[in-house]
C-alpha cells in the first residue's frame, strides 16, 4: 500500500521542482536592453533606410547588447569588439547557424551553399572542399595571371583618359575590373561570346543584389510575410531572378561540356570535376544545385565587396591628400620603375595595407556581416540570449566605437603602425570578413584583389577632381542595399605619373625622344583622320532644308520625341533649323549625360527669352558654366534653398495652407465644387511671395489680377516658338515681326518694375516676419559680395528672383494637380493613401512637417506623379562643351542636348506597365528624386539639378497631405472617373490642358 502512494507522491513532487526551477531561472534571466516598439512590427520601423547607422545610433542610448523585436523575431545586436567576441568566438559553436530568409533561400537552392546554409555535417564538408580547394592560397597565385591581365586592362585605359585628360568614373571601373576576374576565374571565359557581352549579365546580378537588400516581409513575418512580398512583387522578381540565374548557371556547364573555354582550371571546372567524382556532401552527393549554389556565393559575395573597397579607399585618399602622397611614396619607391607590380612586392607594402585595413574600418562592405541563428541559449554581458534568436554584428559600428578607437571618424591609416590588429579575423576590433566558424572562406582572394587593384592605380597615376570640383564636394553617403557601397559614383581625372615617365626614360637618346615625338605626332595626324572618317553620329529622322525637323516638334514636344524614339532609339540627332540638337529617351543614356559626362555638357545654349529675363544670363538656371555660376549655384544652395531656410518658411506654408483649408471647408459645407488647380496655383503664388518678398497680395501690384497676368505672360513667352533659339543670325527678325519680341520686352519691363517696388518695400521696412529672400540678397549686395569677376548687383538679384518665381510657382501646383488627378482616376491608390495618412496623423487639425517623413506610401504617390507628370518634361537644355560619346554615337561641341524625361518615366524597359498610376512599384525599391537615379529626373541631376529640390518636394507633401487628410473627394455631378482627362497644355510646363475641378466633402473623423 505504502509502494503505492509512494510513486505518485514522487512524480508529482519531481514536477513540483522542476516548475519551481523553471520559474526561478525565469525569474533570473536577463534580457538586453530594448527600445520600444509597436504591436506587430515591433522595432521595424526603426530600421531606416541604412539599418547598420540606424541600429548604431540606438546603441549610443541602449548600449552594445540590444534586444529588438523586428516582426515575430527576437534579434539581438552586438556593437562593440568585446561583445562581438564574446558572440564569434567565446560562443561561437552557440551561435555559427543562419536563420531562415526568403532571398537567400531561393538563390541557394534551399541552402546548398556555404554562407546561408545552415550549421549541419553538409555545411562543414561544403566549407573544407571551399577552403582547401576554390579559395585555397595555391589557387588564388594560379588565377594571378588572370588579375594581372585585367588590370593591365584597366590601366591601358586609364591612360587613354589621361592623354585626353577626360574624367573616369572609378566606381565603374572598378566594378568591371572585379566582375571581369571573378567571371574569367569562376567560369574562364571572358565578356565575349556569351550573355556576358550585353547588358544581361550586369541585370542579373544587379536584380540579385537588389531583392537581397530589399525589405522582405518573409524574414520578419515567416507565417504570412509571403502574402505581402507576393503583393508587392518581391516574390515575382526573386522568381526571376533566380531563373535569370539558373539559366545562366546552364549556359556556362554547356560551355564546358564544349571545351570552349580559356586558361587554367576555374571554380566551374574543378566542381564539375568533384560531380564526375560523386563526392559526398553530408548525407548526399554533389548535384548541379550545389554547385550553383556555390557558384551565386562567388559571384555575389566576389563582384561587390571587393570593388566597394577600392572605391572607398580612393574616396578617402582624395579626401585625405597627406595620406595619398604618403601611399604612393611608399608604393613608387619601393616599386621603382617597373611597368607592372606583382603579388611579391605587395608584401613590401606596409602603408598600403594600412589604408586598406583603416578602409575596412571605417566602411566595411558588409556592415552587418551575414545575420547568425542562435542555436543552443548563451550569455553576453550577462544578458542571456535564448535560443532561435537572429543575431547581427554590426561592424561598422565596432569600427566608430570611441572607446576602441580614437578619433574613430578620422581616416587615420597610421593608428594600425606597431599594432596587430589585421582583418583576419582574430582581433575583433576588425572584422571585414567576420570572424569564427562563418567566416569568409574567401578572405584571402578578396584582400589579394584589393591590394593588388589600389596598388597599381596609386603607382601608375595620380588622382585629381573633375573641373569645378573641391575636396569638400566629396561626399561619403551610403548606398542603402545588402552592401554599404558609395552612393554617388566616385568620378576622377587620371594623371600619368611624371616621376615614372622620368625613370623610364633614364637610358633613352636625344635620337630617339625625337623620333618618338615625331612618331606621335604623325599618329595623332593619322589617328585624327581616321577618327573624322569614322566618326558614328546618332540616327536622324528625315528632316527638310533650312528648318531640318523643327515640324515634327508638334504641338507637345516631349510626346512627338518620345514617338521618333520609338523607331530612332534612346539617343536621336535631329536638327532644329541651324541648331544640332540631341534627344536622349532613357534612364541609362540620361545616367551618361548627367553624370558620366555632366562635364562636358553642363552648360546652356543661348536661348532669347531666358537671356532677357535674366538679365544676360545673370541667373543660376539659365546662365553658362562658369566661375560666377558656381558661385552663385553655392550661394544658392548654402543660403537660399538650404534645409534651415526652407524649414523656416514652414508657419508660412502652414498659415496658407490653412487659408486653404478654410476655403475648401466652405465649398464642403455648400457642396459646391471647386477648382483645385487654380487653388494649388493660388496656394503656390502666396508661399513663394511669402518667402520671396515677405508679403502677401494685400497692399502691393499683388492685390489686383496684375501679378498672375504678369507670371501668365512670362511662362506664355519663354514656352511659345521663338525663331532666334532655332536661327540664330536672322531668326530676331521673325520675332518681331509675329509681335513675340515686343511681348518679350514688355513683360521684362513689368517684372523689373515689379522688383523695384518689391526693393522699396524692403526699404521702407513695410514688411512682415522670417527674413526672406530679397532680404538675404541685398544684404550680400551691401556687404559687396563678389561672384565670379564683379560685385552682387541689383540686376543679379532680379535674375535670380526671376528663378524663385517661375521655377517655384508653377512646378509645385502642376504635381499636386496631377497627383489629385491620377488618384480619382484610382480610388484603390486613393483610399491606400487616405487611410494611410488619417492613421498616422489621428485627430490633428493640422499636419505638421514631422508627419510627412511618415507617411512612405504619400511619397510614392508624389514620386508615380512625377514619373508620369514630370513638370518639365525635357528639363532645361544644355549645350556641349566639348567632344564626348554617348552609346559609342560621336557628341560634338555646341550641340544642343535634351533629356526627355517625361519619355524615361514611361519607358517599358525600365517600367514595367509603365502607362498605370501604381505607387507599389516604389515599395522596396531605391528609386527617388534626388538625382542619383535615372529613371525619375524631375528635378534633373549632376551640376545642373534643380536646387530648390528640397523646397519643391516639402511644399507638395505638405499640401497634398492636407488635402487628402481634411477632405474626401468626388467628382461632379454628371461626370465619371473616366471624364477626368489627362490631356497636356502645351508650354514651357506639362501641366493639366484642362482644369480639374471637385467636390470636397469634409472628413468627420477628427
């Protein structure tokens, strides 16, 4: 009996104890520190868009162990070397898993590779075969030849530039230099002959980097994340990504199967081989998924990391010309005055590498290194950090940390002199390549490639800025992506080396240097010929004598070129009456005129309304490339158009907006309709004046209909036919015969007495609030500001108001109206973007310039408005300044050069379903306005951008939001979605031909 109730009395109290246990050790555990967050997204929404600078500015308050919730998964963020140890090494065997993400998955064939499989028996035979064989030091010398070959490449056409002495886009070229190793070593074959010689090869990898640096809701939310990457087309895209890649992966194994391949024995070769051999992987043997899988490690993790590299490395020495002289000092002496450097004398190179590890430090290619799983719970610091947690090491903050390393924002090579810190992956104060059990199996090949492509760049060359470039125009943004990769190109002016030319020269004769100069002088003779004989000019419709095809301009001409380069291509010559004109249609040409070769063509033709108006070119939008120019353009952008100016004008454009409001809110309560473009318009004018003159319309020439009548007839002159743009020589004759150089001076003298009675205002003292423009400008001109070769004058200042007004005024009302527009005619977009911004915004009656920043989906809805609407379709002309080619076609000087931006936003190639209104397309993608991308130009880009960009955007966000905000919508009586029309008025600007008028009914929620 007593056996009986013994047992059970046992078992229970055997769990009695182990609950009590469980509950005090729960009791005891210690979490990291965390942030707050939201319900459901937890800490996304602090992420930003460069996660590593975001997660380190929280570290400074939380500490380097932080805790976030980012979706459903907990995720720990180690940030300084002491616990980066602590997790790679000291718990390394804890922590050496990968979590489950939707991208690599699929690219992986479900993790048959070596950086995202996770931690099993296959994985650590896939990493044997990977470092004793593919990344072995034996076969990184073997594939020494091919580096050698493709530099030798690179620095043969680094001299061509600095013959001609014609800027070079580093970031490019370091990027092929990389992809031309990687593809010859991985797969033996060069460019030629296979999809590698078209542009289908950058695409795929470009798509790949992409969607693995995209927002995947997969990875955050594993059980219904799938849905939201199926709606926003991340799923579709990675789909064909990863065929594009399969394919190509297929094209290369049929290649070899062909013995149609070069050289040594490459990755593709010896994978195949271990195939033919049957190796066993883990529990299975080697299949063609696992060498694919491999292979997209090679190509992913080769062709990126080491390019960025360089690029910042140059980005830092030009930055730094002491550490520069320093570096190639030590490189030309010690190399003396061979015609190439080869892997021994890189050993030599101790300050090199100096620059290269303080490189690493500061911008590490992959900031966050690849994100770890937790397999079994471990402590650091204390914090106890259970398992399935995701946990990143955030290098690039280890590389900031001031308690690791002094002036950690210096670029300071000389902090590495007497220490033994290196990359390797021992000292965790650097870490490029990770550290432990995942580290990259691939350190030694990455490092070779660096050293040896900055060392032969430093040696062969030196480095200056492009004209009208300092070092302060350098700047050290960050891509956002997988990689922390420069965002703005790196664009340099190659130099031979005049000590090299010296010792190279040491045994020659006076005989020979004059039979060498001969011989170059009768080369460049027949090179010259030559190259006028073969000299490609772009495809040309059929035009007619004298006025060439100025009658196929059209009543739109942005819409009738579109057409022509339908048929004519991306980069058409046309000639309009006597002025050689080139039109460019898309995003990759505009990318070539804009910033490849912005030099060359940034100036502007000689046009006869924008000389009047500005005074004989005295404006920053019209006037020619100079020193006054430049001048003025950083006067602008310092003082006129900076952030702190345009956030001081904002009770302005809150107290007009609000004006707005009022007056939309009477219409609402009578049910009448009103007519929005002629309120954005009215709304635009005010805040321009606001901020331009400090005056409203009571009391001044601004009180009657004279001062819209004046902007009217300006914008009716500068967008009508004027025969002297297009003739020269006798074309003024035409213009004052059809009455348009008349209507040209008259308006003119109306502006210039308008500016007058605006300085008297200023004068007297008759005004009110913020200090505004004309403020500011005649108090440069009292302290006798010089731009360019004179003084600030009055008529400098009437110039650049002539700027404020017409570019301010009219751009602004048209993407409001048009985006008002495209959202009626899309009530799914409209109500998307409603319930987006009265959920963010609550019960205010007021938005405020902070809601904006979050309010993502109004954004795309603004950026689709501009794709499709941009206010001016073709930007300002510019004109050549010197020779350059454009897509292999010969661009000569004097050419007058459109970007047909309004024909890039509707381009398939870039596009897809180009003519729909969908702002989802801008989910996840990095595409904005601010010039660097050339698939959406409204504000243009390279020197020549639009500098009030930012006040620009404000304006619009701002008073779009609030419309939407207050106020539903509906069409009038009698009318359908399908009557609002999208037809364009001719003009200088594409706005709305007809006037979009609607019924606003008042929003009762708040």
């Amino acid at each position: 009996m007593a056996t009986i109730w013994f047992l059970p009395l046992l078992f229970l109290s055997c769990l009695l104890l182990a609950a009590l246990r469980l509950k005090k050790r729960r009791q005891h555990q210690r979490k990291p520190p965390s942030p707050p967050g939201f319900p459901i997204i937890g800490n996304l929404h602090q992420l930003g868009e460069l996660p590593h600078q975001s997660l380190w500015s929280l570290s400074k308050k939380y500490g380097p162990v932080m805790l976030l919730k980012f979706g459903s998964i907990p995720t720990v963020v180690v940030s300084s070397s002491e616990t980066a140890k602590q997790a790679l090494k000291i718990h390394d065997l804890n922590c050496c898993s990968r979590p489950s993400l939707a991208g690599p998955r699929a690219l992986s064939y479900n993790y048959l590779d070596i950086v995202f499989s996770p931690f099993n028996d296959y994985w650590k035979e896939l990493r044997r075969i990977c470092v004793q064989e593919l990344f072995s030091p034996k076969q990184v010398h073997l594939i020494q030849p091919i580096r050698e070959e493709e530099v030798k490449k690179l620095m043969n056409s680094f001299s061509e530039s600095a013959a001609q002495k014609t800027p070079v886009n580093l970031s490019e070229k370091l990027a092929s230099l990389t992809v031309g190793v990687i593809c010859k070593a991985a797969f033996g074959v060069s460019f030629q002959g296979t999809v590698l010689n078209s542009d289908n090869f950058d695409k795929l990898i470009h798509d790949a980097f992409l969607f693995l640096g995209s927002f995947s809701a997969s990875d955050y939310f594993p059980n219904v994340g799938w849905i939201i990457d199926w709606l926003t087309g991340l799923q579709g895209q990675r789909e064909r990504s990863v065929r594009g890649l399969d394919a190509f992966y297929e094209q290369m194994f049929d290649l070899h199967k062909q013995g149609n391949k070069e050289g040594v024995e490459d990755f593709v070769d010896l994978l195949l081989k271990l195939e033919k051999e049957e190796t066993v992987l883990g529990y299975g043997k080697l299949t063609r998924n696992h060498i694919k899988a491999v292979l997209m490690n090679v190509l992913l993790g080769g062709i990126g990391t080491s390019a960025i590299t360089m690029t910042w490395a140059m980005t830092e020495l030009m930055r730094n010309p002491r550490v520069m002289k320093k570096v190639q000092s030590e490189i030309r002496n010690q190399i003396g005055g061979k015609s190439m450097i080869c892997l021994d004398d890189i050993d030599q190179l101790h300050y090199l590498k100096m620059v290269i590890n303080e490189t690493w430090r500061l911008h590490p290619p992959a900031p966050l290194l690849v994100p770890r799983e937790v397999m079994s719970e471990f402590e650091i610091n204390g914090y106890t950090i259970p398992a399935k947690t995701r946990l990143y090491v955030n290098v690039w903050a280890i590389g900031r940390d001031p308690d690791t390393w002094k002036d950690p924002e210096e670029f300071l090579p000389e902090r590495f002199v007497n220490s033994n810190i290196d990359a390797k992956g021992q000292n965790f104060e650097l870490l490029p390549f990770g550290s432990g059990r995942r580290m990259c199996p691939a350190m030694y090949m990455g490092t070779t490639m660096v050293e040896f492509g900055l060392a032969n760049l430093l040696y062969h060359f030196d480095w200056k800025l492009p004209e009208g470039m300092v070092v302060e125009d350098i700047d050290m943004e960050e891509s956002p992506g997988l990689n922390a990769s420069k965002k703005n190109e790196l664009v340099l002016v190659p130099m031979n080396c005049p000590s090299l030319s010296i010792k190279s020269s040491e045994m020659a004769t006076i005989l020979f240097l004059s039979l060498l100069f001969l011989s170059c002088i009768l080369l460049a003779a027949f090179k010259h010929k030559k190259r006028q004989q073969h000299q490609r000019k772009p495809p040309s419709p059929p035009g007619f004598p004298i006025i060439g095809n100025l009658h196929q301009l059209g009543e739109l001409p942005h819409q009738s070129l579109w057409r022509l380069s339908k048929k004519y291509g991306h980069v058409m010559l046309l000639k309009f009456g006597s002025i050689p004109t080139v039109v460019v249609s898309s995003s990759e040409t505009a990318k070539q005129v804009l910033k490849i070769h912005d030099l060359h063509c940034c100036s502007r033709p000689s046009l006869a309304g924008p000389r009047a108006l500005s005074y004989n070119y005295l404006d920053i939008a019209f006037s020619p490339f100079d020193d006054y120019w430049k001048e003025l353009r950083r006067i602008c952008v310092q003082e006129l158009f900076s952030v702190k100016r345009v956030q001081s004008f904002q009770p302005i454009k809150e107290d007009e907006v609000k004006k707005l409001i009022d007056s939309v809110s009477e219409s609402a309560s009578q049910g009448t309709p009103v007519n929005l473009s002629e309120k954005f318009t009215s709304l635009t004018v005010r805040v321009t004046c606001k901020a331009t003159f400090g005056v409203n319309f009571q009391g001044t020439v601004l009180n009657s209909d004279r001062f819209e009548k004046l902007i009217h007839d300006t914008y009716l002159f500068l967008g009508s036919f004027s025969a002297s743009d297009y003739f020269p020589n006798g074309g003024w004759i035409i213009d004052w015969l059809t009455g348009l150089h008349g209507q040209r001076e008259r308006s003119v003298r109306a502006l210039d007495a308008f500016y007058e009675q605006m300085f008297d205002l200023h004068k007297q003292g008759n005004k009110e609030g913020v200090e505004d423009f004309v403020d500011l400008l005649l108090r440069l001109e009292k302290e006798e500001t010089v731009i360019g070769y004179g003084k600030l004058t009055r008529n400098h200042i009437k110039a650049i108001l002539m700027n404020v007004l017409i570019g301010g005024i009219g751009t602004s009302a048209i993407t409001m109206t048009w985006a008002m527009t495209e959202l009626m005619r899309n009530p799914r977009v409209m109500k998307k973007v409603q319930s987006e911004i009265r959920n963010q915004i609550g019960k205010k009656s007021m938005i405020t310039l902070d809601d904006i920043d979050q309010l993502h989906y109004l954004k795309m809805v603004i950026n689709e408005t501009w794709r499709l609407h941009p206010p001016s379709p073709f930007l300002i002309p510019r004109q050549v300044m010197s020779e350059f080619e454009l897509n292999d076609y010969v661009i000569p000087v004097k050419t007058r050069l459109y970007v047909n931006v309004w024909a890039i936003g509707r381009d398939p190639d870039t596009w897809k379903d180009p003519e729909e209104f969908l702002p989802e397309r801008f989910v996840n993608s990095s595409i904005d306005a601010k010039g660097q991308h050339f698939e959406l130009l409204p504000f243009g880009s390279g020197r020549r951008m639009c500098p009030a960009m930012y006040m620009g955007t404000t304006m619009v966000e701002f008073g779009l939001a609030n419309m939407l905000y207050h106020f539903d919508w509906k069409i009038p009586v009698g009318m359908v979605a399908e009557d609002i029309d999208l037809e364009e008025s001719p003009g200088l600007n594409a706005s709305k031909k007809n006037e979009l008028v609607l019924v606003p009914l008042k929003y009762l929620d708040h």
